[in-house]
C-alpha cells in the first residue's frame, strides 16, 4: 500500500499521528514508551490513551508510516511481550511533509501579526 | 500482595473486560499490548502520580475508551453495517418520540425498541447485541440539548435505559438466532 503513494495524499496528519510519528522519529519505541514520549513533548496536552495511542497505530501501519520492528533495543532488560514500532521512509517523508505545511501556517500567522515577529539564525520573518 | 498491586489487577482485569467493545480483529491484534500499556501507565501513575492525576486516571482512560472503541467499531462497519447503525438510531429516535407523547404508557415504546431489534438481527445476525445497544440509549437520552445534562445525571433516566435495554437485547437476539437457524437449514437442504 505504501509504495507509489503520494504522501502528499496523507496529509493533514492529526495531532496525534503527527505527535507518534515525531516520537518514534529519534529511535524506536514500545505502546507506552510512545505514550510518554508524546506527552513529553507536547508538555502533558496530547496525553493518548491505550485506545487512541492502537487505533492511530493501527491506521499508520495499514498507510505505512510506521511498521512493526524486528530488533529489540535491550532484550535483556525488556519485557519480551512489547512489540516496537518504527517509522518508515514514507513516515519520515510524510512527517516532515506536515512539519512544512504547520510552520507555513506559522508563516502566514506571524505576517498576518497574530504571533510576534521572530529573528533566529538565517531566517527573518518580521513584518511591517 | 500490597493494596496497590491489588488495585493493579483489578483494574487490568476491568481493562481487559472493556476490550471486548472495540471490534474482534482489533482485539486480537491489540488486547495484549493495550493491556500492558494500560499496566504500565496505571502503575506509574500509582507509584509516582499525584492524588489529583490519581483521580484523573480513571476519567482519562474512560475518555479513551469512550472515543477510541467507538471509532474503531464505526470504522470497521461495511456499507449494509453502517446503514443498520443508522437504522437503528431513527427506530431509537422514534421510540423516544413515541414515549415522550406516551407518558403513561410504556408498551409501544417496549415494542418499537422489540421489532426494531428483532428485524435489524435478522438483517445483521453477526454481534447482534450492538443494535439493542445502539437503540436503547436514544429512548431516555434523546431530545432537546439543553437539558441533556440533567438526564444524564437523573437516576430515573438510566432506569429507564436498564429497562428499555431486556426487550432491545431479547429482540436483536431473537432476530439473529432465526436467522442463522434459516441460513443453517438452507445449508442443510441444499446438501441433501
């Protein structure tokens, strides 16, 4: 299903997809690794229960964002029962893809001043 | 065995009982790694969770379940399935409107949630127990927004559900096994 696909078709991702697939981005991970990892980042607003945290696993994996990884970090100091996820090429692409169109949306709110103008390293996006 | 860890089976026991709402292949795919996340979360947030996330806990994960066992169960509906859900929702909201002008009377409002179980198990034979489940809550629950939140707390409003649940469950179950006895009879004459 993944091979061919436009993964421009994917987006927009939900918070929650875009949220998982940031939190496996860095390394691969467990149902309740990605559960913290995504309540770490998004500082205890996005807080996805088991339910929520399968069914968007579910749908990734069937979309092929993510897949089901063969190696275990550290078997000894796991529980062999966890399956990890990893993201996939398309996931990665599809990720970033979505981080592009959020900080475009960003772009337009910072010149249309509802945010407050930002100088940072090579880009400039005061306006006026 | 400590208090807490009698609280941690529980409540994976309770878990792996609510499982059985989100659709079968979901559930055999997901059980054992919903529940060991569900373990570990419970666990960390007894051991290192303040009161307040403690009292949390329970309303969260409601919350996820509520949502997330509702989305899959719609999502795995084929066409014929999704049109039986909403039939059975117009025959919830009529047998609401029914008994709204029927104060004193209790029976035609029993025999619409009946039939209309017992004919949408007949159309749908597979998890007939869903229809009832999706007819019997409009009967108290529906009607205008505004005092929605008085019917949900109102004790009255969950009896009638209780009540209104025994003939929806008797009449999807009913529909089904007939049914399933019809297809098993086809088979069997067709073999001979």
């Amino acid at each position: 299903m993944a091979k061919g696909k436009d993964p421009r078709s994917l987006l927009p991702l939900t918070p929650a997809v875009f949220q998982i697939l940031l939190a496996l981005s860095d390394r691969e991970r467990h149902g309740y690794g990605i559960m913290q990892e995504v309540k770490n980042q998004t500082g205890g607003r996005l807080n996805p229960g088991p339910g929520t945290l399968y069914g968007c696993l579910n749908r990734m994996l069937e979309a092929g964002l993510v897949k089901e990884s063969d190696e275990r970090p550290d078997p000894e100091l796991d529980d062999e029962r966890r399956k990890y996820y990893r993201v996939t090429n398309l996931g990665r692409h599809v990720s970033r893809l979505e981080a592009e169109r959020l900080e475009e949306a960003v772009h337009a709110a910072r010149l249309k001043k509802l945010l407050p103008a930002v100088q940072s390293a090579g880009l400039d996006w005061r306006v006026g | 065995m400590k208090g807490r860890d009698i609280f941690l089976h529980l409540g994976c026991g309770f878990y792996a009982v609510l499982l059985y709402a989100y659709p079968p292949e979901f559930r055999a795919r997901y059980k054992k790694e919903m529940i060991r996340a569900f373990k570990d979360d419970l666990h960390h947030t007894l051991r290192n969770g303040s009161l307040w996330s403690q009292i949390l806990f329970p309303l969260q994960m409601a919350n996820d379940f509520l949502t997330s066992a509702s989305r899959e169960r719609i999502e795995s509906l084929d066409a014929m399935g999704m049109s039986c859900l909403v039939a059975a929702s117009g025959i919830g909201l009529y047998a609401s409107y029914v008994d709204h002008h029927n104060a004193t009377e209790v029976y035609p409002t029993l025999s619409i949630a009946l039939i209309g179980s017992f004919l949408l198990g007949l159309i749908r034979p597979t998890h007939p127990c869903r229809w009832a489940f999706a007819i019997a809550p409009w009967i108290p629950f529906a009607g205008s927004i505004s005092n929605m939140r008085d019917r949900i707390t109102s004790p009255g409003a969950w009896a009638i559900l209780a009540v209104v649940l025994i003939p929806s469950l008797i009449g999807a179950v009913a529909g089904s096994l007939i049914r399933r006895g019809i297809g098993l009879r086809a088979e069997i004459t067709k073999e001979a």
